[in-house]
C-alpha cells in the first residue's frame, strides 16, 4: 500500500513512517529525531570529539571561553565543508548553536576558574610527586608512623580586612555592590597551623606585626595558643624555631613512637639548621613537599585552609554588624580567628585531608593521569630511561615507546608533540610484521583512506600546547626539590653552605679593613712635608694637580674646621689629633666646605696652591 494509506490504515504519523522508511533499516538513525530542517551542524561522532578535547584543555588549564568554542565550531564547519547557517562575517557560530551544544551535553557548565600559576602546573608532575611518594613510603617502612604521629604544618595570613567579602543579595542589573570593610588594607598576622592524619590538632602559633609583644593578645585566642612579635608579621627562622619547641610540647614523639612533620618549601623550614638538629635529637622527621606542589600534596591546603577563610570572613561580618562605627584591630583579631578555627578545626576534616593527599593512608596512585595534564604541555623527565608508555592525559595524542626501540634522547620526556604532520594521530612504532593487516577488499580501504584524508579533526584546527624549547639559562637560586630534610646529606649540605657563605662574609670584612688601613695610612704625613693620596691605576703621581696639597693650605684655617665631617663621605671627622698629626684635609676656596684627600681627590679639583670641590666647578 502506499504510504498515506498505511498512515490513516494504522494511525502513524506520516513524519515518523517518512523518517523510518528512509533511514534505509538503520534503527539508530531512525530512532534519532531531528529537528527538521535544522538538523545538527555536527553528527555525533564529531560532537563527541569535540567535547573530548574541551574537557582535555580544560584540564591543561587552557579552556575554552564560549566565544572560543564558537569560533572553533565554525573553523571546524568549514574545513569539512559542512552545511552551516554561521556568522560569515564574525565568523563564529551562534548564540543559539552554544545554547544547543550545552543543552546536548549536561557534564558541560560554565564555571569561573581559579588562578593557577604557570610554576604549579609545571610543578605538579608525576616525575616529582612520585619522588615525594618514595620518599614517604621509605620513612613508613623505616619507622612505622601511626596516624597520631604524622603531622602537616604550615602558615596562613589573616587580615583585618578579609579578602573575598561573602555574597549578598541585592537588586539585579544593579552595576556595583559593596560590602563594610575595615579599611582598604589591613593588617596582617601569621598563624602556623598544625594537624594530624587521626584528626587532632596542634594549637595554633601567632606572629604579631609588633616589636613587643603584648601578652593581653592571646587572652581570646584558641586555648593553648602561643605567639612571637616581629614588625613584618611574617614567619621568620629564629621565630620556627620556637614554634618548633610548642610542636614537642604537645606532640611528645619518643624513640618508640617517633613522628613525622611535613612540610613545604618556605625558607624558613628548609634553611633552618637549629630546627633539624632539635628534630633528628627528638625523633622527628622532617619531608619536604616538592616545590610549587602543596595545591595538590598539602592536606592543610586541601581541605582546612579554604573552610577556615570563610568561617573567619563570616566572623568579621557580623562583628561589623554588631559594632557599628567601629572597625576590626590586630586586638579583636585573636576572638575573631578564634570562633572560625574551632567551627574549621574537625577530626574529619582533618582525616579527610590527608586521605585526598594520599599521604595517610599511602596511596601513590590517588591522582589519576587527568590531575597531570596541566604538566603535559612542558617536557617533564621521567625517572625511567626507557618506557613503555608516557603517561598523557586522557585523549593526549603522544608517542608510544616500546623496550625494544631505543629512545631519541638518552633521558625519555612527557611529551604531547605529533607526529611529522602535525595531524594529532598517534604514533606508534612497531615491527613491520606486527602492523600489516589485510583488507578483504581493496576499493573499501582506499575509500576508507580516502574518507579519512577528507576529514579534518579537531586537533588539526586546535593542537594542544606546547611549550617551546627555552635556551639554558643561568640559574640565579637553587631550585626546591622533595627532600627529607633530617637526612644526614642534607644537613650535611646545608652546613657545607652556611660555611662558604661564612667564608665569603669574611673575606668581604678583610677586604674592607685593608681598604680602610690604606685609606688611613695615605692621610698621614710628617709636620712640614707636603701631603701625599695613594692614586691607583693613574701612574705614578697621579693625575695632574692632584694628591697633593701643600702643608701651608693643608694648615690654612685648620682651627675653623675642628670638628666638622668631611663632606665627601660625611664619616670622618677632622679632629685635633688630625692637626697635631698634620693630615691631609682641605677646604674649598669658593664654599669652604672640608674634604679629607682621599675624598677631595674624587670630590673636586686639587693643585698646589687651591682646591675647588665639584659643586662649585659646575
């Protein structure tokens, strides 16, 4: 029968037998409805793709913005030479296509990112945290730490004018919305934090912005609290010494059950030698976090600093309310932070740091290859010299290296550079009797060739990044790296360190006392002799006219000048023993100011019968 008689003879709709009867049998198209004559531009292999390289620059920091991913669709449309209804003059796909696209794929959102700078995501790479995890793993089995002896430390700032003020509600499309705060900038006050993996908690250590400190600071502060003065309000060595002591004070490690400190990179920790011989005396180890890691690797930034800034934020929100015309003091500071540490300062929350770090328990494998495509873009070294396999992130092309072939380099690189043309295909090398498969027929591989030729993939329109190849530089300062500071190659490093620095100070102090003999030395003549000034590199009087003065002009007016500095270096002084002993100082015969010769060679012009300091020549 034909089709609208089998439409009214069985009540279908003509659309639906059309769309069915002419996806030749294929029960997935015919399912799929359209929307009519406004299909999708894409099919949903090529959607699928490009979701997939979203979600894969988004993890390497590098997302896409709306007006990006319209841009790229476009790019995309016309190198396939795909039907489109796009903005030929932007150049850019639509409004409504962005709309559909997001609508289609719900695991999409639109979300505001967090800064992130360009040393994290270099320095969280799986080379440097499986270095830190080796470590950690070596100091378990050697000491068996239990949860209640592994501790993480490290310090936060808070101001008296927090820094993100909470959201509230106001009359939409109004341009600016403000918040009572107690000044522009406040003032800051260091906290050194402290938590166990069983989920207890050291109190908490302050560094006031005072030269003294006053004792009435910690009367609201957490019980148990200590505090240090010093006028920056930063952490300082001499000050993470003391801290170091409350740390044994309330975490009693024993020969039996020695303790475990981890910690970053701050100069403070990782230069402080007095603190690691108090630690290897008390049982402590002391691991350093590798450098630009602790976003990820830190459990008191993974789960305790965040909710404390804003339980501390809310707390100086409603003191402002309560106080109207007044404004938040390093005195009201300790009450405040106070309330917001004990709200933040919970077992599980503790717990749950240290779990999501992989520190305790020990879990290498608790960061997944997605965690380390921020990394991707640079060439990061592995520890093996030949792999199987580098690790990319998820749909990061790369190139696949077997045992048997031996690598470009003799140290093997993370690397997401393509093949030779730049196509985004992986390479793969194999034995030529491993990769030929033969086609059954011919014409279908050369269509499915020629297929292939004619698409254009999205990696070809949006590589990846990648970093380019930088000159070696010289390095100014050493870099960090995860060490465990207790070690004795390590203290035996840093005390290598503090010597030559010793030694360069000394040579410098001997330097400056011989320059200072000389200095003194060519000042002194004899009663009645003319006045003579060692001059380097100019021969063997010097230049013309000067180093000398003769001992009439040297003596001419010496009484008025008693006492009063040299105006070229303005330290020495002339004196009386400087007229008994006829030294060599001079005045200005236009201003009458003195100079001692050394400086009135430098400060003026001098002959044998006047001298004429700079100002007055110009």
């Amino acid at each position: 029968m034909g089709l609208k008689k089998a439409c009214r003879q069985y009540s279908v709709p003509r659309a639906t037998l059309q769309r069915r009867y002419k996806s030749n049998l294929d029960t997935t198209k015919a399912a799929s409805k359209g929307l009519g004559s406004r299909d999708n531009v894409f099919d949903l292999e090529m959607e699928q793709e490009l979701v997939s390289h979203v979600k894969t620059m988004e993890g390497m920091l590098f997302g896409f913005t709306p007006k990006r991913l319209r841009r790229l669709a476009y790019q995309l449309a016309k190198s396939n030479n795909i039907h489109h209804r796009f903005n030929m003059d932007k150049k850019e796909a639509g409004k409504e296509w962005y709309r559909g696209f997001m609508s289609r794929h719900p695991d999409l959102s639109l979300r505001t990112p967090e800064a992130t700078s360009a040393a994290r995501a270099q320095g969280f790479n799986p080379v440097s945290v499986g270095k830190f995890f080796d470590l950690l793993e070596k100091l378990q089995n050697q000491y068996n730490f239990t949860p209640d002896k592994v501790f993480n430390c490290d310090e936060t700032g808070i101001t008296t004018v927090p820094n993100r003020p909470s959201k509230v509600i106001a009359s939409r499309g109004k341009k600016q919305v403000g918040a009572l705060s107690s000044a522009e900038r406040g003032q800051l006050v260091t906290v050194e934090i402290c938590m166990s993996a069983s989920g207890s908690f050291i109190p908490p250590y302050f560094v006031f912005p005072r030269c003294r400190l006053k004792s009435e600071l910690l009367d609201a502060a957490p019980p148990g609290s200590q505090a240090a003065a010093h006028p920056s309000g930063w952490m300082q060595s001499d000050i993470f010494v003391k801290w170091f002591d409350h740390f044994l004070l309330h975490a009693h490690p024993t020969a039996e059950t020695p303790a475990l400190l981890i910690l970053d990179g701050h100069k403070t920790h990782t230069s402080n030698l007095e603190v690691i011989n108090k630690a290897r005396e008390q049982h402590v180890s002391i691991l350093c976090l590798p450098p630009h890691c602790s976003h990820r690797l830190q459990p008191l930034d993974v789960s305790f600093m965040k909710p404390l800034s804003t339980f501390y934020t809310q707390e100086v929100e409603k003191w402002l309310i309560n106080h109207p015309g007044r404004v938040v003091t390093v005195q009201q500071l300790p009450s405040l932070f106070r309330d917001a540490y004990l709200r933040a300062a919970g077992a599980l929350m503790a717990v749950n740091g240290f779990k999501k770090t992989g520190i305790w328990p020990i879990n290498r494998d608790i960061f997944s290859e997605a965690d380390f495509a921020a990394a991707v873009p640079t060439d990061i070294p592995l520890n093996s010299d030949v792999v199987d396999d580098v690790a990319t992130s998820p749909g990061v092309q790369s190139a696949v290296v077997h045992n048997d072939v031996e690598p470009d380099s003799d140290e093997p690189v993370a690397s997401t550079s393509c093949g030779p043309n730049n196509s985004g295909s992986v390479v793969e090398q194999t034995h030529t009797d491993q990769k030929d498969v033969a086609c059954n027929s011919g014409s279908q591989c050369e269509q499915a060739e020629n297929a292939e030729q004619r698409t254009v993939h999205v990696l070809d329109i949006s590589p990846f990044p990648k970093a380019q190849h930088r000159a070696d530089r010289k390095v100014v300062r050493t870099r960090g790296k995860t060490v465990v500071l207790t070690s004795s190659p390590y203290k035996q490093e840093l005390m290598n360190k503090r010597q030559l620095i010793q030694d360069k100070e000394d040579a410098a102090e001997a330097r400056k006392a011989k320059s200072l003999k000389l200095t003194k030395d060519s000042t002194l003549v004899k009663p009645g002799r003319e006045t003579t000034t060692v001059t380097k590199g100019k021969g063997k009087g010097g230049r013309k006219g000067k180093g000398k003065a003769k001992a009439e002009t040297v003596n001419k007016s010496r009484n008025e000048g008693q006492g009063t500095p040299c105006s070229g270096c303005g330290v020495r002084e002339f004196s009386e023993e400087d007229k008994q002993m006829a030294c060599g100082w001079v005045a200005c015969q236009k201003c009458g100011a003195w100079f001692h010769d050394p400086c009135a060679e430098c400060n003026g012009i001098l002959d044998d019968e006047n001298f004429m300091c700079r100002n007055c020549c110009d």
